[in-house]
C-alpha cells in the first residue's frame, strides 16, 4: 500500500483549506470520495502504463477542486499502475486542522 506523495504538499494543503473552510467532516468526506475513486481507478486502470493512468488520475483530482503536481499524479499512476493501492489519509490534528 502506498500514500504516493498523496500525503504531503499541495494535495495536504488542499485538505487542510477544505478543512478550514468547511469543517472536518465535509473533509472527511472529501477524502472517503478520493479513496473510493482511487480504488476503482485501480480496479479498471491496474496493469495499464502510467501514461494512460496519468490523464485519469488528473480527472479525479480536478473533479474534487484538488491542485497537484506532477510529480503527485504521476506518482498516484505509477502506483495503480504497477498494481498497488494509493491510501488518501486526512488527520486531525488539535484545534481541528488536517493534515492529510
């Protein structure tokens, strides 16, 4: 299982704006999409090169109003590619912001 870079840089600033500016549990529940849509990617992508996983993994993110990098999907592709799970985690941290 991978976080794929999914964890840290402007993916987690992405969590940590939803978080402050609409709490937690929309947070929350932003994230479960994310986990949920990389898990089908994996399902109908897994085996497929990373250039064709690449354009998808663009769409969901965009889909979530998420900014990435580069480096961050091709990251996520190379992951789903090779067949193995991306693992989208948000922490709370006290005073309730995420962490990703």
């Amino acid at each position: 299982m991978s976080s794929s870079g999914f964890n840290s840089g402007s993916f987690r600033r992405d969590l940590d704006r939803i978080v402050k500016s609409v709490g937690q549990d929309e947070a929350r529940k932003v994230t479960a999409r994310l986990q949920r849509k990389a898990d089908a990617l994996l399902k109908s992508s897994g085996g497929q090169s990373v250039d064709e996983v690449m354009p998808e993994v663009r769409r969901i993110l965009k889909g979530e109003g998420c900014t990435f990098t580069e480096e961050e999907v091709r990251d996520w592709a190379t992951d789903i590619s090779s067949g193995e799970r991306v693992t989208i985690k948000m922490e709370i941290q006290a005073g309730g912001r995420g962490t990703g």
